[in-house]
C-alpha cells in the first residue's frame, strides 16, 4: 500500500514544505525594510545583505520543492538556513520568561522542519519530479 503512496506523499511533503517557505520568502521582499530591522534587532551582521540571502534561499528553494529540481540540495541548503535562523532568532533559553515557552515551541518546530528536510534530501524527490524526469 505505502509504495503505491510513495509518489504522491512526496509530492504533497515537498507542497506543504514549500508552503512554509514561499510565504516567508515573499513577505522578506515586500517587507524588507522591517525585515532587515528584525535581522538588525538580533544583532547579525550585514542585515541587508542577510535579508536578500534568506529571500533568495526561501523564494529559490521553494520553487526547487514545489517542482522537484535539485530538490536534495534544496533540501539540504532549507535545512541549514532552517538551524542556523532558530539559534539566532527562537534562542527560547535567552528570551524573557514570558516568552520562553512560544520561543521554544518555534525553535523546536524548525527542528523538526529540518529533519522533514533531511529526510527529503537523503530520499530524494520521489517519481513525481523534475528529478525523477531527468535520472538516465
């Protein structure tokens, strides 16, 4: 039964990955004033050229999930951004104690974002792919 399902829950997990992403990618460029603020406001360097870096990797990779193009670099590359952006801005253990619990349910999510990433990248795109499409 699973390997009938294999294809389309592929699909779907890359769909509902992207989804998380192409959102927030969009919202950086038409608010990225606030959006190089907020990177500002956690004191990384260069927050404009941090901003068109996390637009560009949400935007991008999102489109590699959603069509299934170099979906385990992709993959791979939302997983790293995914870590490295929840030490930086859900770091729960330095929040006000009225913040701690939504920071660490945030952080906590993204880890879990990027385990489904990783999985992605070690299996791949599934049939239903530009990938799949391309394979010799």
């Amino acid at each position: 039964m699973f390997n009938a399902l294999q294809n389309p829950l592929s699909l779907v997990g890359r769909l509902l990955l992207a989804f998380l992403f192409l959102p927030a990618g969009i919202g950086k460029v038409t608010g990225f004033a606030g959006t190089v603020g907020y990177i500002s406001s956690v004191g990384l360097p260069m927050p404009q050229i941090a901003a068109v870096l996390a637009l560009t990797i949400e935007i991008l990779g999102s489109i590699a999930l959603i069509t299934g193009f170099g979906t385990r670099i992709a993959a791979l590359v939302l997983a790293l951004f995914t870590l490295v952006a929840s030490f930086f801005f859900h770091s729960y253990w330095a929040a006000p104690a009225d913040q701690q619990l939504i920071q660490q349910l945030l952080f906590f999510k993204n880890i879990a974002i990027v385990g489904g990433l990783l999985t992605l990248a070690a299996w791949g795109a599934g049939g239903w792919s530009i990938d799949a499409r391309r394979k010799p």
